[in-house]
C-alpha cells in the first residue's frame, strides 16, 4: 500500500489540494459531509503526507514539514476532539480522533 502510493507523482499535490478545498469551506468547522469515501477524506490526505514525510531527505522533510504545521493547526482550530472514537488503527495517527462539525 504505502509503495504504491507513494510512487504517484501527484501524490502531495493532491493531498495539499484537498486540504486547500476543505479550508476554503466557510465557518468555523470543516463540513463532514463534504465527502465521505475511503481514501478521498482530508485525513486520507493528511496520511499520505505523513507517509511522504517519513521518505523525504532532511531538507525536504523539513520544508514539508513546516507545511504540514501549518495545515495541522488549520485543521485542529476547525475541528473537535471525539471522545468517544478512538480506535487503535488509528494510533500515532491524532487527526482521525477529530470530527468536523459540532
């Protein structure tokens, strides 16, 4: 899975694309209902850059990173905790244990 994916060259464009859709949305929180299939959510999108950040050399990792910042605050300030739905594929993984509209 992960080789796969990550060999697509639009692979990063694509995920920052989503989230550049997602945040354009207007409100306080992101609309869950904008789209709801496996492998096109935003933190589809946010896996798939956590993914590419582990393969990066040094440099790129870290301008990616800093990018990455960037959307993780944009996405934790436009969202809530959901306690109540954590499971353990998702460790290490915070941005699945958010939801998107209150």
């Amino acid at each position: 899975m992960e080789d796969e994916r990550l060999s697509r060259p639009d692979l990063v464009v694509d995920a920052l694309s989503r989230f550049e859709r997602a945040f354009r949305q207007p409100g306080r929180f992101l609309n869950a209902s904008e789209v709801w299939q496996p492998g096109l959510e935003i933190e589809d999108a946010r896996d798939d850059l956590e993914e590419v950040l582990r393969h990066l050399p040094r440099g790129a990792r870290a301008d990616l990173g800093r990018l990455v910042a960037r959307i993780d605050t944009e996405y934790e300030r436009r969202t809530l905790p959901d306690p109540g739905w954590v499971p353990e594929w998702t460790a290490g993984r915070w941005w699945w244990g958010r939801i998107r509209e209150r």
